[in-house]
C-alpha cells in the first residue's frame, strides 16, 4: 500500500472518531494547541520525499493523518460548528465595573499586602477562559475571584528584599471538559504599589483594565487569545512586550502618556492613529519627545489583529 493511503485512510479514520469523541463530550480539541503542531506535518511531509524505506513512509503519513485530522477537528470546535462542544459561558457585554459578574464568581482568594513592599510581580498562567483584571484591591495585595475549585488553581507569594512575588497557575485541563464549563477569574492588583507582570495564556480572553494601577512592566507570551489592555498615567514609564500567535490585540494609552510602538512581525490588520512612522518598525506619538509619561510596546509573532487607540483622562 502506498503512503499516500496511508495519509488518507488514518486521516479519515481518526477525523470520524475525534468528532464523534468529541460529540459524545468524552474530548474537546483545543485549536490552540493544535495550532503549534502543525509545523510537524510539513516536515514529516519533507522525509517522506526522501529515500527511506516504504514502511517509514507509511508509518509517518498515518502520524501525519492523525495530526492534520485533529487540527480540523481543533478549528471546528473553536468555532462553535460542533453540537455540545466545550464553550466558555460568559456574556460578551461585560465591563470593568460588572458586580453582577464579580458576585457569580463564588471562589475567592486574597492576599494581604506585607509592609515595606515596594515592588509587586505577578506570574500569571492561565488556561483556557476568559480573566478579567480591574479596580484596586484597597488594602489586599491581590484579590481573586474564579468560577473554578480552589485545587484547581495555585497560588504562592514570596517576599523578598522588599519585592513581593506572587504565582498564579490555573490547573484548568482544556483537553478533557464538560459541557458548558464556566472558567476564568476576576483578579484585582493593589494600586499602592508598582507591578510587573510575566502573563502567558492560551486560548482565552483577557479583558485588563489597569487605569487604577501603577504598571511598570508587562511580558505577555499567549497562543489565539482576543486581548484588550487598558492602561493608566500612574506610572512615568510603562514597557509591554507581546509575543502571541493567531490573536486579536488592543491597547488604550492614555493622552497624556507619550508611546512608542516597535512592530517586528507581519500583521493581517493593524490601525495607531495618531501615530506616525519614524523608522522601520517603529511609531511614535507626537508628543513621545516631550512628555515625561511614556509607554514602550514591542510586539512579535503572528498577529490578526493589533490596534492601539489613546483615550482622554477624564
């Protein structure tokens, strides 16, 4: 039998059982994931043009034909086409003062902030869902609220040389799910004190409104995610780093903070009004040589969607 059978018939074979696996609620494919194994199906592709024996062959086109049918089934269901697949239950329409969405999220944590810190960092990894950052913890260095049991999220801090450190790590498992598993978290950052934040998430949806923040520093490493950044003139200067794959990315500046963007990939869309170009891969805001307020965003990866807009401080 030639390779190529091989490719098609372990191809449909395993697409039939995924989507039936997953109809049935027994497994849920995350587009995100898969979407980082595709790389490996070009190169099996490549060693199959060259003179192996035939069973190799074989054996690497059905590897092939399982990968590519779990990628398709992976894009079907992130787009809602399969019937009783895994969705994330959260009303699109949220804002950052919702108390009705802040009440439905029944399992809190909160730490209390030390004294003598005078530097927060927040190491955030979260699963799939959607996390929303807002308010001002008042005397709390971090309050959370998440729809997800305790076990299932670590948290640790650590305080050290006057530099309060805090992990936060969703164990929240998107390979296997239920239907109509609520996920996510509200997270409220003390805004006493300056932060740094490292954020790696996957599929999810982050909706962080840092305006009542002091934000030195964020480092944000993310799969297909829909982000959107509000930040705040609390800080004199505010560096943010993205490296993120298929997403949709907005950030609001405000007017009277100076920004500077350093663009180093190829976007499908990309839209800084009130921008201009001063070199290759680099705008900047009319008043970025005056203004003592300053954002710094470098960006790279393969990004749909990236849009910064400046609002007024009112």
């Amino acid at each position: 039998m030639r390779p190529k059978s091989y490719f098609w018939g372990i191809f449909f074979i395993s697409l039939g059982l995924l989507l039936l696996l997953q109809d049935l609620k027994v497994l849920y494919i995350s587009f995100a994931d898969n979407l980082q194994l595709w790389p490996i199906v070009i190169i099996i592709f490549g060693i199959c043009f060259l003179k192996i024996p035939r069973f190799i062959k074989s054996i690497l086109s059905g590897i092939a034909g399982l990968i590519m049918a779990g990628f398709i089934v992976g894009i079907i269901s992130s787009h809602g086409l399969i019937p009783g697949n895994f969705s994330v239950n959260f009303p699109d329409n949220i804002n950052f003062d919702d108390k009705t969405y802040s009440d439905s999220l029944n399992e809190s944590v909160s730490l209390p902030q030390p004294v003598g810190i005078i530097l927060a960092k927040l190491n955030f990894s979260g699963g799939a869902g959607k996390y929303i950052f807002s308010d001002s913890a008042s005397d709390k260095l971090i309050d959370i609220r998440s729809h997800e049991k305790r076990d299932n999220i670590e948290i640790s801090s650590e305080v050290k040389d006057s530099v309060a450190e805090i992990h936060y790590e969703s164990n929240f498992n998107n390979i296997m799910m239920k239907k109509n598993v609520r996920h996510g978290s509200r997270i409220l950052l003390s805004g006493k004190i300056p932060w740094e934040l490292k954020m790696d998430a996957g599929a999810s949806k982050l909706l962080c409104d840092f305006t009542k923040n002091i934000i030195r520093k964020i480092d944000f490493d993310g799969g297909a995610c829909s982000i959107n950044f509000k930040i705040g003139d609390r800080s004199d200067t505010t560096l943010m780093t993205f490296d993120i794959g298929a997403s949709a990315l907005k950030i609001q500046i405000p007017e009277t903070s100076a920004c500077e963007i350093e663009c180093e990939t190829g976007l499908s869309s990309r839209s800084f009004p009130n921008f201009h170009l001063v070199s290759e891969n680099v705008w900047q805001t009319e008043n970025f040589n005056t203004s003592v307020k300053k954002v710094f965003i470098k960006i790279s990866g393969g990004v749909s969607s990236f849009k910064v807009e400046r609002y007024k401080i009112n």
